[in-house]
C-alpha cells in the first residue's frame, strides 16, 4: 500500500491548481496534492451501527408503533421492506401558510413543507452495496412516485430534495438506514446555479452542457492551454474520469471535485426529469449505484457518505430548463472536515488528483 502511495504522490507531484466547475463557474476547487499542501485534517470516524436489528430501533421491523403511520409501505404493510414515514422532527412543517417576513435587507419565507423519511430497508445497519439491485430499484421507484405525488398534491412545493445521510461521519442521527425526503417551497440555492448556468450555456451553444460533459468523458482527449501564451500546458485523457458506464448511466469523478471521492452518476440519454425515469432505466442505475458504493467502500475501507437528487423542479417556469438541465445523484463520502480557509474562501481544498481517485475506484475488483 505504502508503495502505491509514493508511486502515486509522485505522479501527482506536479498538481497544484485551481479547476473551475465547469457547470457552476462560481464554484472552484484547488487541486493540491503535494504533501506540504495538505492543510486539511482527516476525519476521526466512529465506526457505524451493523447490527441487523435493534430491539430499541423506531425503524426496525416490529416497532411500527414507534413511527407515526405509513404513507407507503413495498411491498406491503406488515412484511414490508420500504417504509415511508413523516418525519418527527421535521425541518418543514404542514402549518398554515404565515406571510413571509421582511426585515430591513433580511427576508425570511415561510418553512412550509414537507418532510419525509425513507426506511431503505427492513435490516437495520446495512449498506445500500449489500442490498440486492432490485431492491435498490425499489428504494429509487419510492423517490421518484413520492416526488410525483406531493407536485401533485401541492402547487406551493417548488422541490422536492431527495437525500441520505449514511453513518455518523455523515449526519445521520438515527444509524438505522434511512433516506429523506425534503419538499420545499423555494429552489436549493445549489438546483439554482446549475439551472441557471446549464440555461445560459444553452442559449449559446445550443447543447446540455451535462451531455457536453458526458460525451467529451466517452471520446475526448482534452487540451489544456496556457491562458497567457496560449501554448499546450497539457493533454488531458478525459476517460480518466470515468468509474464506470452502463448501457443508460455513467459514474463519473468531476474534475472539479470538491470533495476527495466525490462521484456523480448522470443517465447517458438526455433526461431533465428524475420522474421520467423509466422502471427499466432505474433497474439499470441500481446496478451501478450498487456498484459505486462497493467501490467507495473498498478504497475507503468503509464509507460513510450523503447522496443527493438534482433534478429540475416542476412548475411552468421551468419549461425551458427541460432541454439545458440533465438530472444526476451526487455522492459525497466523507473524508475530512472543511477548514475555514475552505469555509472563508468558498475554495474547496482537494487533496487527492480526481484522475487519481477514479483510477482507484476503476481498478477495484469488484
Ligand atoms: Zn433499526
Ligand atoms: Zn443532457
Ligand atoms: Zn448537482
């Protein structure tokens, strides 16, 4: 291992700059991977809950009285292996609608919501690579019809934010497997930059800059220039960014990650809308989702991680984005604690090259 390593440090020795996002400009990240570059501390891990069930556990099987009622259960009520369930300690709340607040610059818009949690799985510790890919497909099924109805249900949700927090690392405060569901009425500032940068990248080259990005991973070699003299820096082999790729989806590690073993799975197909995600088309995804967290396991000798749905919101105003925005879940496993030159800069500080980390995950045996 240790080996690997030095051979590593030295091919990245060189690595020292700044990749803008190229979907969010706004976003940078530094790419330093030298050893005296690396200012950030790792994150000391409590090691997650595996057991298979906890006699104290609201979400285990057999304590269904502990949770308030079902909203969904798959495949049914008592033997179930998804379980939906409002969540008790909701961020947003069902409340009658106040007015929004106005004070002097400082706004505030009334938390009205939805807030939902999804039981994974009936076993309490597992992890979504040890479930079965049919069983992934149904978890993801459950995403997308939830979504569906509260659009349906109620013109004032603007999102629906589907997300998991895996392992203390990650925030989840309940160590039972678990995924959320969060309806809002504004746009995640996030969902924003994208819809609006991928928009104006649209209006001038009349393409989905996330298929610029897909097609360019499958068949480009890039070139970097310098941007003074205008001279070849570098040639980059954009495939390097590839994890893996199925017949509908693609695991890519961004170029411009902000996070050491950040992993984005996009659908090959132009697609702007998680809900017009075929059963066929999740069936397939569930594989490679399975697939990527075995890999971010494996290097990461266990992962603890938040994933996360960008997908375009519903409403009329949004029409336009059908063609410029192209749904994706972006997985974040958990590695070290941003530091406030990180937090003061807004410059995310990555320490592994992203060629490096997808070699890595690529070459696990899996
Ligand atoms: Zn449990
Ligand atoms: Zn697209
Ligand atoms: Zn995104």
């Amino acid at each position: 291992m240790s080996d690997m390593q030095n051979n590593n440090d030295a091919q990245n020795q060189s690595i020292r700059e700044i990749r803008i996002n190229p979907i969010v400009p706004s976003e940078s990240v530094l790419v330093a991977t030298a050893r005296g570059m690396r200012p950030k501390k790792k994150e000391e891990r409590i090691e997650r809950d595996t057991r298979k069930h906890v006699e104290t556990c609201p979400f285990c099987r057999g304590n269904e009285s502990m949770t308030p009622p079902a909203l969904v259960t798959v495949p049914n009520e008592t033997q179930w292996d998804i379980r939906i369930v409002e969540n008790l300690f909701a961020i947003l709340g069902d409340d009658e609608k106040k007015s929004n607040l106005v004070m002097g610059l400082q706004q505030t818009i009334d938390g009205y919501g939805r807030h939902e949690v999804i039981i994974d799985h009936s076993e309490h510790g597992i992890a979504v690579f040890d479930m079965s890919s049919e069983h992934i497909a149904n978890v993801f099924k459950a995403y997308r019809d939830r979504m569906l109805a509260l659009y349906e249900a109620d013109d004032r949700i603007r999102y629906v934010l589907v997300f998991k927090n895996f392992g203390p690392a990650a925030g989840a405060s309940i160590p039972h497997t678990h995924s959320q569901l969060i309806a809002m009425p504004v746009i995640p500032e996030n969902v924003h930059s994208e819809l609006h940068h991928s928009e104006k990248y649209y209006d001038k080259h009349h393409q989905c800059i996330f298929c610029g990005l897909i097609d360019e991973a499958l068949t480009f070699e890039a070139t970097i220039y310098d941007r003074d003299s205008g001279e070849v820096r570098r040639k980059v082999d954009i495939g390097q960014y590839i994890i893996e790729s199925t017949e509908h989806f693609i695991a890519i590690k961004p170029f411009a990650s902000r996070y050491e073993w950040e992993v984005h799975i996009f659908p090959l197909k132009h697609q702007a809308d998680f809900i017009d995600c075929s059963d066929e088309l999740i069936a397939d995804f569930a594989g490679l989702l399975k697939r990527t967290m075995k890999r971010l396991d494996n290097v990461l000798e266990g992962v603890q991680y938040n994933y996360f749905m960008h997908t375009v919101p519903h409403g009329k105003e949004f029409k336009n984005n059908q063609n410029s925005y192209h749904w994706h879940l972006e997985i974040t496993p958990r590695t070290s604690i941003p530091t406030g030159f990180e937090l003061g800069s807004g410059l995310f500080v990555n320490t592994i090259s992203p060629e490096d980390a997808a070699r890595q995950l690529r070459e696990v045996d899996i």
